[in-house]
C-alpha cells in the first residue's frame, strides 16, 4: 500500500463523512449526489492503487 493510494482512500472516507453530515443538515439533494460521487471515486482510485492488482 503506496501514499498515494492511503491519501485516496482516506480522503474517500472524509468525503463520505461529509455526504453523511449533509444528510443529516438535510442540505440540496443535489449537493449530496456530488459529493458521493466524489467519494466514491477516490475511494475506487484508491482501492485501484492498491499493489495486490499486479
């Protein structure tokens, strides 16, 4: 498990916990959207820079 890939994961977690909070603000259901995808795609970035792949 290289930086990069920990600062992907981690950083997909952080946005998750945002998703979260925003939820619970009941924010625009638009802004929620965003942000998950966000999360979702540093976390699958991060998964896919994972060294077990090679």
């Amino acid at each position: 498990m290289n930086g990069l890939s920990t600062v992907f994961i981690l950083l997909g977690l952080f946005l998750l916990g945002g998703v979260y909070s925003f939820w619970k603000q009941q924010l625009p259901k638009s802004l929620l959207v965003l942000l998950s995808i966000g999360s979702a795609m540093c976390l699958l970035a991060g998964v896919l820079r994972l060294e077990v792949w090679n």
